[in-house]
C-alpha cells in the first residue's frame, strides 16, 4: 500500500509512523506530509530515511491511504482534494466528526459504519475514544442513560507547544506559552475554547461524540476537562448511570471481555490504572471499579489511556487496517 501521513512532523504524526511500523507497514510506501516549513526535513521510518513532502504533492501520489493529523483547517482543505483521487482519508481533527455523511469510528465498537462510498472517515477524540471503548459492552447489555465525566489530560494532547511549556517551566526556563497560565504544579480546569454556554469545545465533544459512536442520542453527559502536568497518557473519572440493574460480577466480566480493554483492579494490592504506566500502550485500563451508593443502576469507574496511542495514532491505523480487509 502507498499510505500517507499528513502532519508527519507534529507529536501525532510522529507516533503514527511508529505505529505503523510495529503493525507491520514497514515495507509499505510510507509518505511524509507536512506544511510548507518542514518540506523537505528527514524523518526517521523502518530503518530508513523519508523525505517531507508538500500536501500537494501527497495528493498527486493518489495513495491508498491518508491519515491527517494537522489540524483541522487543514483537514477541511486537504481531505476532499484527496478524496477525489480516489485516497481514502482517516482524519484525527474536529473537522469531520460530527459531519452526518462521514462515520465516526472506533474499530472494537462500530466499524460496520464505513461503507464502500466512503472516503473520508472520522477519528473520535482521545478521551472520546477511551472513555467509549470502556463503556461499550456495558451499553449493549444495560443501557446508559447518563454519564458524568471530570478528564485529567495531559499536556501531549494539546502538542509539541504544550509539552515544551511544561518543561520549560520545570527547569524554571522562560518560555513560549500554550496555556493561559503555568501547567507546572498546576491544573487548568480548561481545555479548549469555551462556549457560550460555559462549557469548552473539549467537553462538549464528549457529549456529541459518545452520542454519534453509540447512535443513541438520548444518553445525556455531562463534562468537566481538565488539563494536568502530565507528559503522557489521560485519564477520566467515570460515573455512568444505566436504565437496567446491573451486579460488579457482570460488570468485570463484560470489561474482560471488551477487546482492548485491560481491567486493573484491585484496590487491596494498590493496583488501579495510572497514565504513567500506560505510556507507549494501546490498551484502555480501567479500574475502581465500584457502585454509586447515591444513586440506583449507577457505576463509578477510572479509565486510562495513552492520548498519541490508542486516542489517536493507533485507531487510525486499526480504521485503516479494517478498511483494507473488510471495506471493498
């Protein structure tokens, strides 16, 4: 396969090349994609060197394949002239997801949704992708009716920027700022642009997005991001009330029974998900695992990923794998 990666140079894009080459896309033609500043930059694939490439030039290579992580005014842009060659495009932005002709896709969950006509397809947001993942089976077997969730997302989901702000401040290092105050010894109850109804753009995906994934657009939820000193890997507080009674029992054995779910939970031995022991992993972790005692049919639960892994490189890369064995 010919497979270009658009944002080949940004925290995302880096990690979907390592991706690819650990899933076994070492010997394909990988193409190298990035804005006109970072043309012609080396980068480092399978043990040999790629050249960045202009987008435009990306798109004259008619690929199998696109997989965008620059943003999205540049996947608006970009996509659709891909598209017309025939590429079919897996985007990691905001700018299709909630466009009712293009899926939005997590393989383990919904990836009957693609269909043949198909060419642009929609990568959910990280902590959207983690927290469904968990929830799925439990969905199916009792239904939720509503979900509270408070994010503590580190500083690699808002990007290169981020994470430099992060260490410089360490080192106590002036520096350039992507937030509006220090990330170090601190959390920013704020990710993202806020609307006019207080909420942020951040959380606000949540809710459109759990509701676009499972096809249920009566599940309410309600959500709180926050952004915390961490260089890897976020994490979610959890509280899902369900329309049907439910025991733990059935609870952990319908989490290990979800494909790329890890249940960690044994509170007795201190074991419980934490992003630093997820870093470089594509499994969601989930774990205290526990009832709420206020309120009937509701469950509390800590989930945990890495945001550049399974929150984004790697579930493009299962969307594009899916489509190459199952999509015509």
């Amino acid at each position: 396969m010919r497979i270009a990666v658009v944002g080949a140079t940004g925290l995302v894009g880096s990690v979907m090349l390592q991706v690819l080459e650990e899933r076994g896309f070492a010997d394909c033609e990988i193409i190298a994609a990035a804005s006109p500043k970072s043309v012609g930059k080396k980068i480092d694939f399978a043990g040999r060197q790629l050249t960045v490439v202009s987008v435009e030039k990306a798109i004259d290579s008619c690929c199998d394949f696109a997989i965008f992580s620059a943003g999205g005014k540049a996947s608006k842009q970009y996509a659709p002239l891909f598209a017309q060659k025939g590429t079919r495009v897996i985007d990691n932005s905001s700018a299709w997801r909630m466009d009712e002709k293009v899926p939005l896709v997590v393989p383990e969950i919904n990836a009957d949704a693609i269909k043949a006509e198909d060419k642009i397809i929609a990568n959910p947001n990280c902590s959207t992708i983690q927290m469904v993942l968990a929830l799925s089976k439990l969905h199916k077997a009792f239904r939720i009716k509503r979900i509270v969730v408070s994010t503590y997302q580190s500083v690699t989901g808002t990007g290169v920027k981020a994470v430099q702000q992060l260490s410089c401040e360490q080192r106590n290092e002036p520096c350039q700022k992507a937030y509006p105050y220090q990330i170090h010894e601190n959390v920013l109850p704020h990710g993202g642009d806020f609307l006019s109804d207080g909420y942020t753009t951040e959380e606000e995906k949540l809710l459109n997005e759990t509701r676009k994934i499972f096809d249920d657009y009566s599940i309410g939820v309600s959500a709180t991001v926050a952004r915390v000193p961490v260089l890897g890997g976020h994490s979610e507080s959890v509280n899902v009330e369900f329309f049907e009674p439910f025991t733990l029992s059935e609870v952990y054995s319908l989490l290990n029974a979800t494909p790329g779910v890890v249940v960690e939970d044994k509170p007795e031995a201190n074991l419980y998900p934490m992003p630093i022991n997820t870093i470089g992993r594509d499994e969601v972790f989930v774990g205290r695992v526990r009832k709420d005692p206020s309120q009937a049919n509701t469950l509390n639960m800590w989930v945990v990923a890495d945001n550049l892994r399974k929150g984004a490189a790697t579930n493009a890369i299962q969307i594009m794998e899916y489509i190459a064995a199952n999509v015509k």
